[in-house]
C-alpha cells in the first residue's frame, strides 16, 4: 500500500488526482502543523516529528510499503518532552540530521523509513509528466548572455551543494544578485526589491521599512535570469525542485528576463500557464538539458 504525505501547494492535489485516475488506494498523511488543502474528506494520519517511530509502526501495521513525500514542510522544532517511546530510539540520529542541511536531514528521514521496510517514491514517479523535455517552451528565446548566466548559475548551485544550501540563484553580466536559502526561490527573489520612497539609499530605506512602492533596487542594474537545479547528489525523492505559474509571475515582477531549470530534475506544475505568463511577460522559460 502506498502512503502520502502531504503538505502545502498545488502538487498534492495533482498527485491525488493521478492516483484516482489509476484507482490507486493510499492512505492520506500529514505532519501536525501543515495541512494540505487538496486533502478534501479523506481520512488522514497526523503526526509529529516526535512521534515519528510510532507514526512508522502505525503505517506498517496498515500494511504500507511504499511512501511519498508531496508538497511544501517547513522543518519542525524538536519538542523533547512530546518524544514517545519508539521514536526514543531515533533521536540521536535525528537530532544530528537537525543540525545539518536540508538534503543531509531529508536523507535521515528516509532511511528511517526504509529500514522499516518502507520504500521512498518520488512524486516525479507518480507524475513523469511534470518533468518537461530540454528545450526553450516560450517564444522568447535565450540570447548569447543568457547562456552565459545560466551556465555560471549551474556553477553557483553546484558550489551551494557543498554548503547543503538552496536550488537556485539568480545571475545577471555572470554576477549573483541572489542566492537561495532556508526562506527559498520566493523570498530570495523579493530581495531584489525594495521601496521606492524617494531616499537615495535603497537599502537603508529598506530597512527602515518606510512605506512606498516596491520596485527593483537600483544598485542590482536590470536584467538576469533565476536558475533554478537540483544539487549534485540530492535526493530527489523527497526534494525535487519545483516551479509553477507563481514562479513565472513574480520573475516577471522582479524584472528578469527569463527562468532556466535543469531537464529532468526540476518539477514545472502547470507548463501550459507557465508558458502562457512568460509568453505575456515577454520571458524566456528554458529547459536546460
């Protein structure tokens, strides 16, 4: 039996939506604290992160042997005092995997489960066809620059994987304007953005969180593409990189000129919209195989 966890965003419900189609039964979990709105009336297992070993036991004894992690979790805090007795046994892993990088904490979770006997599936298994085929899907195309930038983006990214940092950053001239962290590709391409106030410091005017329009600061010039690739060696299962029409909108908001995912590895939820917002907006959306 399959097992789904699932957490904020659009890709619950086009996992949810596949399954039924194939008439696929899963049981339907969550971790206490982030709900997923495509859960609809299906019943569903919560649990905490300190309640993990029994919240394992609990799917084995359902007859689960299969799990999948879909849609957005932030990382929980570790309440020691909620800690039920078989999760006991877990915690000195588990709280070595909390002080460590996402992809290196998601790889303890993991192996939790497998040596239970319970097999991770990555939601690009459940839905190959949210993984998009090489090629530039818009009709705006990259120009010379825009290779160049993208090709020192996949250097950035591959320098963040020794850090166990972020998917994406954001190139202009073969600078970063911006890299990607805990908060994610989101926030960190709303920090290209400050208020226009008038003040000749941006930055400070900022800061002091005067009001006035957002605009793009104008010490990062214009221009520059988000790149956006899974790291070397992550793990793909449990966190694939996504982006979806928000993705397009906000690239459009904060004045790139195009978005560059690696084939294959990077997650597009709803191409078609995708492509429609970035054709409008005049950006290029590149597969880059």
């Amino acid at each position: 039996m399959l097992a789904i966890v699932a957490g904020e965003g659009d890709l619950p419900a086009l996992v949810f939506e596949t399954l039924a189609a194939q008439k696929t039964p899963f049981q339907l979990c969550e971790l206490e604290g982030y709900p997923s709105e495509a859960r609809g009336d299906r019943p569903v297992i919560r649990f905490r992160i300190e309640t993990l070993g029994s919240f394992i036991a609990a799917l084995r004894d359902k007859g689960v042997d299969r799990i999948c992690f879909v849609g957005r979790v932030a990382r929980p805090p570790l309440d020691p005092s909620k800690i039920d007795p078989l999760t006991v046994p877990l915690v000195p892993r588990m709280m070595a995997a909390l002080q460590q990088g996402d992809d290196a904490a998601l790889r303890t979770l993991l192996s939790f489960f497998e040596e239970a006997g319970i097999t991770s599936v990555g939601a690009h298994e459940l839905r190959p066809d949210l993984l998009p085929e090489p090629g530039v899907l818009t009709k705006a195309q990259p120009e010379d620059r825009h290779h160049k930038d993208a090709d020192r983006g996949a250097q950035i990214i591959a320098a963040m994987a020794q850090a166990d940092v972020g998917q994406s950053c954001i190139v202009a001239k073969g600078q970063a304007l911006a890299i990607e962290a805990q908060p994610g590709t989101d926030w960190m391409m709303q920090s290209l953005m400050v208020q226009n106030i008038g003040l000749n410091h941006d930055l400070v005017a900022a800061a002091l969180g005067y009001g006035g329009s957002l605009q793009r600061s104008s010490k990062l010039g214009s221009g520059g593409v988000l790149v956006k690739a899974a790291k070397p060696g992550q793990e793909l299962r449990i966190d694939m990189p996504v982006i979806g029409p928000d993705t397009l909108r906000r690239a459009a908001q904060v004045q790139l000129e195009g978005v560059v995912i690696e084939a294959g590895r990077v997650m597009v939820l709803d191409a078609p919209r995708c492509i429609k917002i970035a054709d409008q907006q005049g950006l290029f959306l590149w597969v880059r195989g």
